[in-house]
C-alpha cells in the first residue's frame, strides 16, 4: 500500500510540473480536478487488479 502512496505522491508531482510547462499558471483553476481524477484513476485501476 505504501508504494501505491508514493506513486500517487510522484505522479501528482510529475503532472504538476508538465502541466505548468505545457500550459502556464493561467489555468491553474483545472489543476486540482485534474489531480483528482487521476487519482480515482489511479485508485479504480487498483482496485481491478
């Protein structure tokens, strides 16, 4: 469980900086939702397994 945590952790991080590289601060009002449905992405995608 804890490598799931911390992938979480480095994904979040990794979309974070390419998501700032690619389209600037002046979007950053869809950052969380996109933080989010990564996550339940993430989470479902987990649960599969």
């Amino acid at each position: 469980m804890k490598t799931l945590q911390s992938l979480k952790k480095n994904l979040v991080k990794l979309i974070q900086e390419n998501y700032f590289k690619h389209f600037g601060l002046k979007k950053k009002h869809n950052f969380e939702s996109e933080i989010i449905y990564e996550s339940n992405w993430l989470t479902k995608l987990h649960k599969k397994k």
